[in-house]
C-alpha cells in the first residue's frame, strides 16, 4: 500500500527526513543538471558548429516533443498497468546511451545534425515513459498534504540547475568541449538510475484493491482517460490555457539561441550565463510557490502567475548586445518565476485530485495536449524566424502567449480562492463534474 494511503498528516515524516524522497530528489537533481547544460550546449554546437538556421532550430526542437504527439496516450494508459519505478530506471538508462552516442561522434569529429535529430526523437521517446510514470510515482512515496512541498523541492532543484549548469554548456559549446558535455549528461542520467533502484518503498501493483485496468482493452482505458479530463472543468480549464501558452512558449525558445546568437551577437559563454541567471527566477517561483498558494488561495496563485508572467515576456525581444541584455535577462526571469510557481500548484492539485488508478491515463492525456502543441510551436517558431526575422517573431509568439491567460477566465477559477480537493473514496464516475465549492472562503492552511 503506498505511503499516500497510510500516512495521516500527524504521522507524515518530514521530507529531509524521508530517505526515499531524498533518494528521487538526489537522482533527479543530479540529472536535470546533466539535461540544462546539455539544453545550451546542443542547439549552440547546431547553431555554431553544424550551421544550423530557424527552420533547423525549429525541427530540432519538434524532434524531441514529437512522441508525445505519437505515443503520448497510449503510454499513460500502459504505466497505469506497470510498477512506475522500473519503467523510469530503464528510461534513464536509455537515454544515458543515447547521450553517450552524442559524446562519441563529438569526440571523433563525426557529429552532424541528422544525429541530433534522431537522439532528440529518441530521448523524447524515453522522456515520454519517464513523465507518465514519474508523475504518477510521486504519490506513492508521499502524503497527499506533502505533494505541494515535494514537488516544490523537485522543482527548486530544477530551477537551480538551469542556474547552474546553462553556464557550464554555454562555456563547453564556445571551448568545443561537446563531447565532455554529452559524456556528463549521459552519467547524470546513470547516476539517476542508480538511485532510482536503491528506493526502498513497496510500490504495489497497479489495481491491488481496485478496479484493475489490464481488465478492459487499451483503448477503452485511454477513452476513460479522456473523458475524465474532458469533463472535468477544473482540469479542463488549465489545460486550455497551459497547452495555448506552450504553443507560444515552444516556438519562441526554440528561436532564443539562435536569436541571441545571431542577432544579437553574443557569444556562447555569455549565452550560458544569462540563461543561467534567468533560472534563478524559476528557483524563486517554486521556493514562493507553496507560500503564495497558502497565503491568496491556490486557484487565485494559478490566475496571479498567468496573469502576472506574460507581460514579461514581452522584453525579450528588445535584446541588444551589451546594456541590452538586460531585458532578456527580466524579461526570461519574471517570465520563469510565475511558470514555476504556477506549475508547482497545478502538478500538486492534479496528483491529489485524480482517483490514483486513473492518474497515469489522466497525466498522460494532460502531457498529450500540452507537449503535443510543443512540436507544433517549434515548427511555427522556426518558419516565423525564417520568413519574417528572430524578433518579430519573438514578438508575435510573447505576444500570443501573454494573451493566454484570458483563457482561465472561461471556467471556474474565476472568483475561487481554492481548488477544489476530492471526496474521499468517490467513485471515479462521479469525479467527472465537481460540484461548486461553497462560498464561503476558506482560510489558508
């Protein structure tokens, strides 16, 4: 039985204290640091050393969302049947040679831009595994009224790795050091899954005690999935605006590089840094994150990050060279700040609300849709770049995505101060629609 169904609030361990949650959250810190220095250092070896343009940035960028385009559901629906831990060690292991591939063509001079297409396919393949069980393996190791700061602590370290390590790429792109690049992020992964498979939990079969899923075809799964997303107007509702923003979102950052490189002029070393600042404001957003859902309420958190992010982004694309700099330095800060924060409340209020045998067809439906506008944004970012220039792109697609907040307004949200928390033991069907809270507001825990 996992610690979410017997752990009662007077009983819940701290989380410093927690060995196996410190065990995830070692292996996937060491890990993400891996992934941001290798989030720079890739696409400037494309741009500088392969001759990469929009069009290719964009491809490039496609290329590793794609799978959640192709195979999306039908993963979530398969790690709903599966023990959640192994599938996420064999990802890491896989992508580990994935990065090792990278670092032997690097080190042999044989590196081309067709092979960064093919890893950046198959390492979003792996991501897609990884993700569905990840999301749904979190509340196996944790009380419900500890996923907030759980995800939370997940997230800082994610945030202060793209503080950390953007530099360390950005510095082995300008130095020529690929393949030290690619042979890092590769252990990184290694040294993930090593501490994936010394976590200690029971993790129980999925369906023990519950309806099994394996008991109904994959396609009926998957229609379950969907309907429960779709008819939920909580869900709903956030996943119309989260899946509109990143449309935006993918295609201005697969132009940043290339933008910063090329129109602006700076070099790969100052690339590295300011990517690297700029994350600092994801380490804010998610250390405020639960300090703001408690203080104004966590529907009203949603609605303050949506609203008060996007405005930033508009900065970016005033970027010059030298005092210039700045505003893409504000603007990709602030603009990080309220993505974290926002995403740390919605990843929290989802693994709490969802019936847990729903959770991976649920996610994976949520990941469908909004991974799945990324590829297409990309692929609109880099023939905007081509055809129209890097800014004016820049500003078309901040433009769009700062509009997306309006979205929110539509549903519920709007005049909330908290989302809503399940009943306890209701019955999947009637999760469908959640009655309105009542209104009386209630007081922050």
């Amino acid at each position: 039985m996992s610690a979410a169904t017997t752990a009662g609030p007077e009983k819940a361990p701290g989380l410093l204290r927690h060995r196996d949650f410190r065990l995830l959250w070692a292996g996937e810190s060491v890990s993400q640091c891996g992934s941001a220095a290798t989030r720079v250092l890739l696409p400037l070896i494309a741009v500088n050393a392969l001759g990469a343009g929009a069009f290719t940035m964009g491809l490039l960028n496609a290329a590793a969302w794609l799978p959640w385009l192709l195979i999306g559901l039908p993963v979530g629906a398969w790690t709903d049947r599966m023990r959640r831990r192994p599938v996420m060690i064999v990802c890491n292991t896989v992508s580990a040679a994935l990065m090792f591939s990278l670092a032997a063509a690097a080190w042999l001079d044989a590196l081309t831009t067709n092979q960064l297409l093919v890893v950046s396919l198959l390492l979003g393949t792996a991501d897609v595994f990884f993700r569905a069980a990840y999301s749904a393996y979190l509340p196996t190791l944790l009380p419900a009224e500890q996923l907030a700061d759980g995800n939370a602590r997940l997230q800082t370290s994610e945030s202060a790795a793209d503080v950390v390590a953007p530099g360390v790429g950005g510095a082995l792109a300008q130095a020529g050091s690929a393949a030290a690049g690619f042979l890092a992020d590769g252990l990184s992964f290694l040294v993930s899954a090593v501490l994936l498979a010394r976590i200690r939990t029971p993790e129980s079969r999925p369906g023990a005690g519950q309806r099994v899923p394996g008991q109904k075809g994959l396609a009926r799964e998957i229609r379950d999935g969907v309907a429960f997303l779709t008819r939920d107007p909580f869900l709903r509702t956030i996943l119309l605006c989260d899946a509109a923003m990143n449309l935006f979102l993918a295609g201005a950052q697969s132009l940043a590089i290339v933008f910063l490189s090329r129109t602006v002029g700076a070099d790969g070393t100052v690339i590295g840094v300011l990517i690297a600042l700029a994350g600092l404001g994801g380490v804010l957003g998610a250390v405020l994150s639960p300090r703001l859902a408690r203080r104004v309420g966590t529907a009203r958190a949603v609605l303050l990050c949506a609203f008060g992010a996007g405005p930033f982004g508009l900065l970016i694309p005033l970027t010059s060279n030298g005092a210039g700099l700045l505003a893409f330095l504000v603007g990709e800060f602030f603009l990080m700040a309220g993505i974290v924060a926002g995403n740390v409340v919605i990843v929290s209020f989802r693994q709490a609300y969802c019936p847990p045998e729903m959770l991976g067809r649920v996610s994976s439906g949520i990941r469908f849709v909004m991974y799945g506008t990324v590829p297409i944004g990309s692929l609109l970012g880099g023939t905007l770049g081509a055809a129209a220039g890097n800014r004016e792109a820049l500003w078309i697609l901040y433009g769009g995505n700062a509009l997306c907040a309006l979205l929110l307004l539509r549903g519920p949200l709007r005049g909330m101060r908290d989302l809503p928390v399940p009943v306890a033991d209701a019955p999947v069907e009637a999760m469908g629609v959640i009655p309105s809270p009542p209104t009386a507001p209630s007081r922050p825990g």
